[in-house]
C-alpha cells in the first residue's frame, strides 16, 4: 500500500458475512481511487477500543452495522442531521483526533425504492414494520419524501408510540399524516408502500399480517437481503410486487463513500454484480 491508499472497515458482531468490503472496493476501482478496507469483528463490549485501534492505525473512517449502531452515536464527538434524529451512526469519519457520525441508512432506502424500483414516494400511503434501531434509521428520510400518510406498527405498539412522539414534529412540518395502528387491525387493501424492518426476518419468523393488507398495487420491501423471506412470500402469495434491501445496502454505502471521498459511485452496476453472485 502507498501513502495515498486510504484505509477503512466496517465493524459488527457477526461480520463475516458483510458485503460492505466488496461494494467499497468496486466504488473505488470505478472511481480510480486507492483504498484498503477490510471487516473487523468487534467483541460485543468493546467497540469503543476497536474504534480506537483504527483511529490509532490511521484508518480515514468506518462503517458500523449491527449491533453497534446506537453505541456508535454516543461515541461520535459530532454528528450529521439525519444521525442526530436517529440516534444511530452507521457511518463514521475520522478527522483530527474526533469522531464524526453519519446516518445513510434512510438515504440508501430512499434512493432504492426511488432510483431503481421507481417508486416516488410522494402522496403516497407507506406503512412501516418495526420500531427498532432499523425503523427509527429511516422515517425522516421517508418523512422528507412528503407522503400522504406513514403509518408504523409493530409487535410491542408501545416502541411504536414512542416513535410517533418522537417524530411528531416533523412530520407535522412536512404536513404527512403519522399514524400508530397495531398489526392486527391494520385495514385492508390501504398501503401504496409497507416496509418490514424488524428483525423477524432473521429468524423467518412470520409478522401476523393478514393476507388482505397485501395486494396486486403495492410494493413490499424487506431490509434483509440474500433470501426470500416469510414476508416477501406472504406478500407473493397475494400478488404483490416486492423487493429485498439489497439495493439499499449499496446506495447507503454509496452515500458513506460521498461522505468521506466527494464522489458519487454508481450504484447500479454493483447491485447487478451482487445479485448475479
């Protein structure tokens, strides 16, 4: 490596799995840019010291997946808008001994169902699964697109709640309609856009979604990508179309690339590279 080879990594538990060094290095190859980034396996209670070990081996920055991505914020000596909202960093720059912590999950999401599925999420009727780490990353991105109406639920519709107080403000000043209904009473036939971001997925566990929710005019959208999950397939079984999260895997990494390096990759010949893998 020469002097001008920036280093970085992306840090979880587990990582081995990651994508993130694959999608960086083909940016930079594009870009004609000089870069070595590698996966690093952070032990659970420890991340502030593996964020000082790259600080300390003169990493440029990193990225941060589960399940760091809450402490990730509480490090960070700064932090961009849409980090701040979310309380959540998945993105980290190192300048001048500081820390500085981006969110660009709710952007890759965004520019996915925008950019690639063609879906504008303007006026529309958006219903979102989930009120973790993953949801709360996202809905100002989501909230910025002016739909109609976004509504959350979720198993414990109390984390719901939560949210839609946080969020209030915001959603007032972009003049969308936030709602809370719980699973159960989700009404039929309603939603242009419903997102799952729970964690479900993991386990392929099913949401308790009726079937009516579901129909031939929306999409559904998983976070997870790499495999066709009990939700995709329920939503399948009645006719609508869906997609994975795999594009908005590569557009956050895109966003993350902009950030520490001024150039914007293109996205769409990655995605194809990764799903023809």
């Amino acid at each position: 490596m020469t002097e001008l080879t920036k280093h970085f990594a992306v840090i979880g538990n587990p990582i081995h799995h990651s994508l993130s060094p694959q999608i960086h290095k083909a940016f930079a190859k594009e870009a004609g840019i000089s870069i070595d980034y590698e996966a690093v396996l952070s032990p659970l209670d420890q991340l502030q010291e593996t964020i000082k070990t790259l600080m300390t081996q003169k990493f440029n920055g990193a990225n941060v997946t589960l399940p760091f991505k809450k402490e990730a914020y509480v490090l960070s000596n700064k932090h961009s808008h849409q980090a701040s909202i979310a309380e959540a960093v998945n993105t980290l720059e190192f300048k001048d001994h500081e820390i500085i912590g981006h969110n660009t999950d709710g952007i890759g999401l965004v520019r996915d169902l925008e950019q690639n599925l063609h879906i504008h999420l303007a006026n529309q009727k958006i219903l979102l699964i989930g009120a973790g780490g993953a949801a709360e990353g996202v809905i100002y991105s989501m909230l910025e697109k002016e739909p109609s109406e976004l509504t959350l639920t979720n198993r414990t519709i109390e984390k719901s709640n939560m949210i839609q107080n946080k969020m209030y403000a915001h959603a007032r000043s972009f003049n969308v309609n936030l709602n809370v209904i719980e699973i159960a009473k989700l009404p039929d036939h309603y939603f242009d856009v419903i997102i799952n971001a729970t964690s479900a997925s993991l386990s392929d566990a099913d949401l308790g979604i009726d079937n009516k929710v579901f129909h031939a005019k929306c999409l559904a959208y998983d976070m997870m990508y790499g495999k066709e999950t009990s939700f995709l397939k329920q939503a399948k079984s009645q006719s609508a179309s869906s997609s994975d999260g795999l594009g908005m895997l590569v557009e956050q990494a895109a966003e993350a690339f902009f950030i520490w390096h001024q150039v914007k990759p293109q996205t769409k010949s990655v995605i194809h590279l990764l799903r023809s893998n």
